[in-house]
C-alpha cells in the first residue's frame, strides 16, 4: 500500500469519528444549536387537516357579535361627542369695535339655544347674522351688530346782537350720542362776530343743545348804552332801524324821548334808539336835556286796563321786539301778522305804548286795531 493510500483511509476514518476524537468541540455546536433555537421564534404548526364543520341554514347576520369592553366605550364617548354643540355670541358695533366679550353658550345638537340678547345702554340691536333657534352644528357664530342712538340736535343761531333779530336760517347739528363736536363760527356779510352763548366743543347728548351766535353791523363804529333825554325842536322822523324805513308818524315838536342806544356809524352821522324798533337820526332839531340817571320829573299817566285785538303790523318775514315796561328792555319778539290781545294802554311822552297779552309792550305804530 502506498503512502497516499494510508492518508485516505485515515482522513475517513477521521471524518467518521471526530466527535469521539474531539469530544470538546461536539459539546461547542450543541451550545451553539440551542442558542439559536432560543433566539428564533417558535415556527408556527401548519395543520394538515381541515375540519369541515357541518352546513346550516345560518348567515352571518344572525351570527350576534359581542364587542370589547374598550370598544362599547369608546363608541358611546364617539356618540356623545357628536351630538355636543356651541354656538359664539359676538356682540359689536357698526365699527366692528366689541361692546362686550363673546358668549358661548352649548348644548346637544336639535335642542334651542333660548338666546336672550344683551342691551346695551345708548345702543339699539339693528343687525343679526347667523341666528338660529336650534344648534344644527357643532361650531356656530351669532354676529349682532347695534347702532349708537342719535344724540340731541344742536341748534345753532345767529343774531344781530342789539336788536336779536335773526341774520341766517337757524342750522342745526345731528350726531351720534356720545360722539364729539366741533363748531365754526359762521360768517355774516357786513356783520362782524361779537360772541357765542353756549358750547362750541363737546359731545352729544341725550338733550338739545343751542348756540348762539351774536353779530354787529360792521358800519357800527361806537355804540353807547348810556341812556339821555332828548326834547325834540321841531317834527322829526323815526325809522324803523338805522338807515332803514321811514315811520309814518314824527315825533312831536316839544316832546321828550329816552334813549336807549346810540350808535355812531362808519359815515360819522348818529343814530338814537327810543325805544322797540325807533330810531331817529340826531340832527339840529334835537336838543340833549341831561343824561337820565339824573331821573327827571315827567309827567306819568295811570295805566288804563283795556280789552282790544290787534294784528302786528311790521315787516314782513321778520319779528317785532317788544319790551317789559315802556322804554324798557327787550323781553321778547313777535311775528309779523300775528293776531294778539292788548290788555293795558298807557300815554307817555307822546307815544301811545300797548301791552300784548303776557309778551310786553309795543307802540301803536306795529299795530292795526281790528
């Protein structure tokens, strides 16, 4: 036998016999295999049978199926939440601006809402967008918008500020309550402005107001309120203002008139005021007696009671002034045309003077006895 012959046979006789050679490595690959069996999941057992189960007249709708527990939860929160509904309440202005915070208000889909709208003191609810009377969804907006109220007028007039009379249609101002104001001076041709009685800058509120402006002629150069006694020389003729119509009647030579006002004008002549709408110009025929806080004695006659009608008898479109007491102040005016009731009549000074039923007294050149 050779030698490669014996190297053969003793690699088989190996191969076949090594574990009881190296009985250490055998043990090695046992560890090894169970190692790995702990490590794989167990291989799941394919059945080799079927079992067939006998056939029945039942489907599968009569098969009842039995959920979870977790599962009837979770369905029953799943149904309560879709049922749950709100509904936001915006409560603004017509600017947008929020009069209040919004108001939620919940509740389960189909049931009212039973919304009560707020009120808002000077406010008036004027728009509604997306009222409902039941929640039909699960997020909802309501919009009301309301309007500010309107605050008081305010008028404004402008008047000649020595005889009252007015000088311009009277404007008025509206605005909403609360909101500020502004006003300009108006102008007057051939007036210049005196002063205002009342507010220029504010807010409106819930009760009229008035301003009033007062002009002077601007010809007006002096005026004097200080009062004189005047005796007139000759027949002099009055005018129903400065420069302005002819009287019918002249004051009588001799008599004794009070002024009120005198006014020197832009062309140097001078006027006097006597009393409601008289004025004579001053001129050689009239005489100054002594100023009358001196209170000369005139001869004053007893006030006669009367009961007379009367039509005022001025110009037309315009009012006549009339005073408290003869030759006294201004206390009230009168419309041209209007019927009136005299009550008293006194003589003084030449001048027959009337009283109009609870207004004041006037001469009998503005009135047309019926």
């Amino acid at each position: 036998m050779s030698i490669w012959e014996n190297v053969s046979k003793f690699a088989r006789l190996f191969s076949n016999n090594k574990t009881a050679l190296f009985p250490q490595h055998s043990r090695r690959r046992k560890r090894q295999r169970r190692r790995q069996q702990w490590q794989q999941p167990p291989k799941r057992k394919v059945p080799t049978t079927i079992d067939v189960l006998p056939t029945t007249n039942t489907t599968n709708e009569d098969i009842p199926l039995m959920p979870s527990a977790d599962e009837t939860n979770v369905a029953s929160v799943q149904s309560a939440d879709e049922k749950v509904a709100q509904l936001i309440i915006i409560y603004q202005d017509q600017k947008h601006q929020a009069l209040a915070d919004p108001q939620i208000i919940s509740g389960q889909i189909g049931d009212a809402t039973n919304i009560k709208f707020r009120q808002f003191v000077g406010y008036t609810l004027n728009k509604i967008v997306g009222y409902t009377a039941n929640f039909v969804h699960h997020k909802a907006i309501l919009t009301l918008t309301y309007e500010k109220h309107d605050g008081g007028i305010i008028w404004q007039f402008s008047r000649n500020y020595d005889n009252y009379r007015l000088l311009a249609k009277p404007q008025f101002l509206r605005g909403k309550l609360g909101k500020p104001y502004s006003l300009a001076i108006p102008q007057i041709p051939n007036y210049v402005f005196l002063k205002a009685n009342g507010k220029l800058k504010g807010q409106f509120t819930e009760k009229q107001q008035t301003v009033t402006y007062f002009f002077r002629r601007a010809d007006w150069v002096d005026v004097t309120t200080v009062s004189h006694l005047l005796r007139m020389e000759s027949y002099v003729t009055c005018y129903d203002d400065i420069g302005g119509n002819t009287l019918a009647t002249p004051l009588a030579k001799d008599s004794v008139w009070q002024t009120f006002l005198s006014v020197k004008m832009a062309d140097r002549s001078l006027w006097h005021n006597i009393g409601g709408n008289i004025w004579i110009k001053e001129t050689a025929d009239i005489t100054y007696i002594h100023p009358y806080d001196m209170k000369p004695e005139l001869p004053l006659l007893p006030v006669q009671e009367v009961d007379l009608y009367a039509t005022i008898d001025f110009i037309a479109g315009k009012e006549l002034l009339l005073f408290n007491s003869p030759f006294g102040k201004k206390s009230s005016s009168i419309k041209n045309n209007e019927q009136v009731r005299i009550t008293r009549f006194i003589h003084l000074e030449g001048i027959n003077w009337f009283y109009v039923a609870n207004e004041g007294w006037t001469t009998e050149y503005y009135l047309h006895f019926q």
